[in-house]
C-alpha cells in the first residue's frame, strides 16, 4: 500500500489536480483509503474519505442496474422497443430503411446508433423533463443504424433515466436511492448537488491561466441518468463492493438489491469495441475491448477480465475499476476536469502485482473432473482396460485407438518411471483441467476435458513429457 500511496500522490501533483481520494478493495472490501489536498481551494478544507465528489459517467451502471432491476422483475425486456416506454422515438427517422428500432438493449450498449456526444452531453445534465421532451421531439440524427456499432451516447442513457421513471412510476432520481443506494447503504450518495452538507462537499475547477477556476456546480435534470450521481469514496466501495461479490457463480443466499447472475450480465460485453495497442515501459499492451451495460470491459495480456468505467464533467474526474478473477479494485476521484486516471491505476496495480499476491481466482472444479483427474492418474501410473472403458467418453477411443493411446502412456511411463499421485491441480472450469504429474525421471504434463453427458466423461486426454521450462505465455491466457 505504501507504493499504491506514493503513485497518487505523485500523480496530484503531477497532474495538478486540488484534492483526491481513492481507494482500494479486496474480495468486495474497502482495506485502504488515501486522500490528497483540498475540497475547497478558497477554504483550504481537506479532502477526507467522506468528502462527497460528482461521479458524472460512473453514473451510467447505476442506470443500468436500474434497468435490469425492472427487467428481473418482469416489468420490462432488453429486447423491448424503447418507443414502447418513451413514445417521442417513434417518429425518429432511422438512417436506412432496414434499420431495426432501437431497443433497451440497444441503448444500455451505446448500439442504438446515435452520434457520440461528449462533451455536449456534459452540458445537459441541467435541462428539465419538458426540455427533454421537446429535444426528443426536435429529432435525433444517427452516425449508424441500430445495432451496428458501438458509439458512446450520453443522450442514450438519458433517454434510459426516462423509461425508468415510465416503467416505475416515480422519478428516476428516488428509483435509484429506494430500490439501489438504500439498500446498499450508500446514505451520502444522491443526483442533487444540493442535498449534500457544504462541508462535504467538494468543489470542481479547472486548471486555466495558471491557476485553478471554480466551475459552477451542475444541478440534477432530466439527463441525470447519464452522469448526475454525487458520492464518496465511502459509498462508492460499497458499490463496487456489491457489484465484486457477484463473483464467482455459487449457491447461497443472494440478498440484492440485484441478483449476482444479473450483475455478472453487465460486466459481460455486450457491443464489442476495436482492439488497440500500446507501448510502454512493460512492452506492447494489447487491449481487446467492448462496452457491457452501463460498464467497459476489457482483456489484456495480463489480465482476461476487466471491468471499469471512468466519469468526467466540468470540475470533476474519477474511475472505479475492479479484476473479477483477481478480486482486487481501485476507486478515485478528484476535483479537476476531466481528472484521467488510467495511467495511475496501472501503476496502482502493477504494485500490488509485483508483491506476488495478485493472483488469479481458481475455479472451483467439479466432482466429476476431481473423479476423472484420480481415475486418469491411476491410468498413467498402470493401465487397466476396465478402467479406460469407464472414464473415456464414446468418442476418445475412436479418435485415437485404446492400443494407441496405452501403448503412448506404456512408453512414457518406461521413461519416467513412477509417478506421485499428488499433483497441484490448474482448474480452467467444472469440467476442464490440467496438472503435472513429478515422476522418478522426469514430469508429465497432463489435461482433460469431460464431454457433456450424464455421467460426464473424458472426451479428450493429453499426457505428454513436461518441457524442462514453462511454455511462453499468451495473450489473455
């Protein structure tokens, strides 16, 4: 933590920024803060963990966890044509005369064709619901078709806040802290900059003429379902938190306000992205990328799952970002426009990576694989034909023959003599495996996988020499 520190702290002032705060959670936990600075640069008041900062686009998953809320509860469909809910889109003029209408899912994805809008969206958080109408009524031009491409739209998720409202019968700004900031205990967080106390409060500005300018704080309007929330490093972890402890899959109770499978839905990608590449001190970076509902997702050589959003307006910049396999996150914000914070939480992570300790979760094998792992182990160390007949699946035997098959393990077993039974176990899921087994004169590299059939079976078997140093390894494996 003592270098997670020292990166933000060096990234303030690098970066100018008044004030921040972070944190990082473990598992769903929140067990570091830091703050740096002020909230207030003509008080010179501290930023404290409680301070309260405007998220601005972070806002967006909260809308679509709204969304899937109703959806759970058989209110409305992803596939459902948003005019249905919000009638003014039914006399938008598509692009072609193909194209499909836009649907929920369309607009939780940024798919629904409409022109990317930063930083005009920015400037309309303030407009009210019959302002909102009118626009809606004025038109909306499209940069593609419905479903096509993906194309971040402010205006889309504004366009969600006002089928909530439809759908729920109350404004969107209560649905949200009723059914979601309640229940998860998120007390300072709210979408009206003036219900939180002025000693809370962090002012935004900007870094002009050599020196910081205050920027007028925004009020709650009808855009505010795309980037309106107000919270504090506090309330965020709980948040990120909720939406960590979605993983992995499992039994148990799951309390909400929103069930786990729903939560892992919008942390999958729904509208891919280009894949990118970049340079730096660790080498070429490569990114494979989309957008979820209301979330980014992204891969990269070192990690396969990451989930992150950033947020920024006039005044204010933050980014919550978590690793599903890895149960590690890091939340911030700051008071600077567009405060960018990718970089930092590189560096954040590479810390806590270079400890060791971030390390990939295992998944939990099934009883099957565990069976079929002891079964193949004895296999190795003595064929027996009975045996072979009752793991293989109908197929293993027809794609290399059991006298081909006995007669390869029969040779490498000369070659290596006895081998133990007890072996570290790489699970990829229920049903896929791999592991090493240490032998008297060398080691065997062992894999399988089970067919999906009742009982599940070994449908593919790989038993080959171990090589003397562990292969290169690949992008995203």
């Amino acid at each position: 933590m003592p270098a997670v520190d020292a990166a933000f702290e060096a990234f303030a002032k690098r970066t100018r920024v008044p004030g921040i705060a972070y944190g990082v959670l473990i598992d769903g936990d929140l067990v570091h803060t830091g703050t740096v600075g002020t909230r207030d640069r003509t008080t010179n008041a501290p930023v404290l963990s409680s301070t309260v900062f405007r998220i601005a686009s972070m806002t967006k998953s909260f809308t679509a966890l709204a969304i899937l809320k109703l959806r759970d509860e058989g209110r409305l469909g992803l596939d459902d044509p948003a005019e249905r809910y919000v009638p003014e889109l039914a006399a938008l003029k598509y692009p072609t005369s193909d194209s499909p209408r836009i649907t929920i899912r369309h607009l939780l994805s940024h798919a629904e064709g409409f022109p990317e809008d930063n930083p005009w969206g920015d400037q309309q958080l303030a407009v009210t619901e019959d302002e909102f109408t009118a626009l809606l009524k004025s038109g909306i031009p499209f940069s593609n078709a419905p479903g096509v491409a993906y194309e971040y739209s402010n205006y889309g998720f504004a366009i969600l806040g006002r089928i909530v409202s439809r759908v729920s019968g109350v404004p969107y700004a209560e649905y949200v802290r009723t059914t979601i900031l309640q229940p998860l205990g998120m007390s300072a967080s709210t979408l009206e900059p003036g219900a939180v106390p002025r000693d809370r409060l962090a002012l935004g500005y900007r870094w002009e003429d050599n020196t910081w300018k205050e920027e007028p704080q925004l009020p709650d309007g009808a855009f505010g379902a795309m980037g309106g929330m107000l919270t504090s490093i506090e309330d965020l972890a709980k948040y990120v938190g909720f939406q960590m402890r979605a993983w992995p899959a499992r039994d148990g109770a799951d309390p909400g306000p929103v069930s786990r499978a729903s939560l892992r839905e919008m942390q999958q990608i729904s509208r891919t992205r280009p894949a990118t590449a970049s340079s730096g001190q660790g080498g070429v970076q490569l990114n494979a990328q989309g957008y979820g509902y209301g979330l980014r997702i992204r891969q990269t050589c070192d990690y396969r799952h990451i989930v992150s959003h950033s947020g920024g307006l006039p005044g204010f910049g933050s980014q919550m970002r978590w690793l599903p396999e890895e149960g590690v996150a890091f939340i911030a914000m700051g008071n600077l426009t567009y405060t960018g914070w990718d970089a930092v939480f590189d560096q954040a992570t590479a810390a806590l990576a270079a400890t060791g300790a971030l390390t990939r979760r295992q998944p939990e094998p099934g009883a099957a694989l565990l069976a079929a792992r002891a079964d193949v182990t004895r296999l190795i160390n003595t064929w027996d034909d009975a045996l072979a007949d009752r793991v293989a699946a109908m197929n293993l035997f027809l794609d290399e023959s059991k006298d081909r098959r006995r007669a390869q393990i029969t040779r490498l077993r000369e070659q290596v003599g006895v081998c133990k039974v007890d072996a570290p176990f790489e699970v990829e899921n229920a049903l896929r495996g791999q592991w090493t087994l240490a032998c008297e004169r060398g080691s065997l590299r062992v894999a399988i996988t089970l067919a999906p059939t009742m009982p599940p079976r070994v449908q593919h078997l790989s038993v080959q020499p171990a090589p003397a140093t562990p292969p290169a390894r690949t992008c995203g494996g």
